[in-house]
C-alpha cells in the first residue's frame, strides 16, 4: 500500500527488503536496540496469544516480530506523532489484520486491553533517568520523551506488564547494563523473575553497552542464564556477520 510521506521522512527496508518502515531523523528512528529485541523475544507457544509493545515507537518492534507470531500484535505509544506514524507503517506493510498501534499513555490502556490477556510483553523503554547528572536532554521534545524516562519509568513499565502477563508469561526487554541493578530490582518488585540475560558489546575488548533480558511473571528465583555475548561490529566498524543477519531475518538467539 502506498503512503504518503511528510517533511524529513524516509522508508527503510529490512529483512531481505520484506519490512518497510517510515522512519524520521526529526522526530524517531529506531536502533539497533530494537532489532535486537525483535530478533530476541522468543513468544512462547509460537506466539498464537497477544503480544504487547510498551512504548512501540515508530511501531519497528511489531513489524520486525509479525513474522514470527501467529497471534496479534499490539503498540501502545504515547506519542500522537509516532503513533501515527507507526500507523502508516503497518498500513504500508498490509498489516492492519496483524498490528494494532494504539495511541495511548500505558497507564491507561486496561480500559482497551484486558489485564492477564497477554502471552508476551516486550519493551524497549527510555534508558535514562530524568534527573541523572550524566545525562543531557535532548532539546528535541520527541527524542526527550522517546530516551528519558519523563513519561514512563522502569517501574510504571514492569508494573503494567505484570499486570498485561498470563500467570508465567514472558516480559522482554532491551536495555543499558549501567542500569542493571535498579532492572532487577524493578523486576522483581513487579513479580517479574528474571531468567535469561545476554550482554551486547560494540567491539571485542569493549565493556556492553545493551542488556537483553527475558523475564517471567511470577516465575521463581532460580535457573537465571547469561547468555553467550553478543559483538555487533568488526574492528574496521563494520558490522559482524551475525548482526547483519539478524538485519536480514536470518537468526533467533536462544
């Protein structure tokens, strides 16, 4: 389906060109961070129930993850612009049978969405927290929103995907490993156990600088998994061969 573009986007394609997305360097363009939580979220029973986006954005984590679920697919964004434009990109992608985008604060959503209801949550949530002293905001009130944590903390996210979550139902998530400990910890306050990570670094030698993690509602506290670790480039910059195929849809990490 053709759509219609505004100023300053552009469509991107992935997964051997299969994918299109409207992305926008003025307002947001998804990361390598997402893909690597598409490529990374396992649903469970090959994903026949409702898998649900917290803070889906330009809508990139349901398009990278309609291939891979039978069941449909939800993104809630707070954002009216990125909503819309999240809208398109499943219209352009003839999946509106598939993906819902709904344009709504996540605190709000149980009055369209069923508590319990969802097989799988994912997130890739604003990273850093609004009063860290090492972080500059972004003067761009898109970007703000989309990396601080001004309208949706660690809790409010863990806290509504429990209450999204079928009894032992899986939460993933995407995240910076400095911030490990207040993850787990929000985790767990949220009765959300933490059972896989895997750490990602930019280059061999390098310290990580992205968290995966995959948590289950109500689980226990034992059995967690770290993960074989994952390098997403080259010493010259370019990236590694397993990074491009996640790129092209060629790979699932256990």
């Amino acid at each position: 389906m053709d759509v219609q573009l505004k100023p300053g986007e552009r469509i991107d394609m992935l997964y051997s060109d299969q994918v299109h997305i409207i992305q926008s360097k003025d307002v947001f363009s998804f990361s390598l961070d997402a893909v690597l939580l598409a490529n990374f979220a396992n649903p469970r029973k090959s994903g026949r129930g409702l898998t649900v986006d917290l803070g889906t954005g330009n809508g990139a984590i349901p398009l990278f993850m309609a291939h891979k679920v039978q069941g449909k697919l939800l993104g809630v964004e707070i954002q009216p612009q990125l909503a819309e434009m999240a809208q398109r990109s499943v219209e352009m992608n003839a999946l509106t049978d598939k993906i819902e985008i709904l344009n709504a604060d996540m605190r709000d959503i149980f009055e369209t969405v069923r508590p319990g209801s969802a097989d799988t949550v994912v997130s890739n949530p604003p990273y850093f927290s609004v009063d860290s002293e090492k972080t500059v905001m972004k003067e761009d009130e898109h970007y703000a929103i989309a990396r601080h944590e001004i309208k949706a903390d660690l809790a409010l996210v863990t806290k509504t995907a429990n209450k999204l979550l079928k009894n032992k139902a899986h939460f993933f998530m995407v995240h910076r490993p400095d911030r490990l400990f207040e993850i787990i910890d929000a985790l767990r306050a949220a009765h959300l156990s933490p059972k896989k990570l895997q750490f990602v670094y930019p280059k061999p030698g390098s310290e990580a600088n992205i968290i995966l993690i995959d948590a289950i509602k109500d689980g226990d506290g034992t059995g967690a998994r770290i993960l074989p670790p994952i390098i997403t480039h080259n010493p010259d910059g370019s990236y590694r061969q397993e990074i491009l195929d996640i790129y092209e849809g060629n790979q699932q990490h256990d």
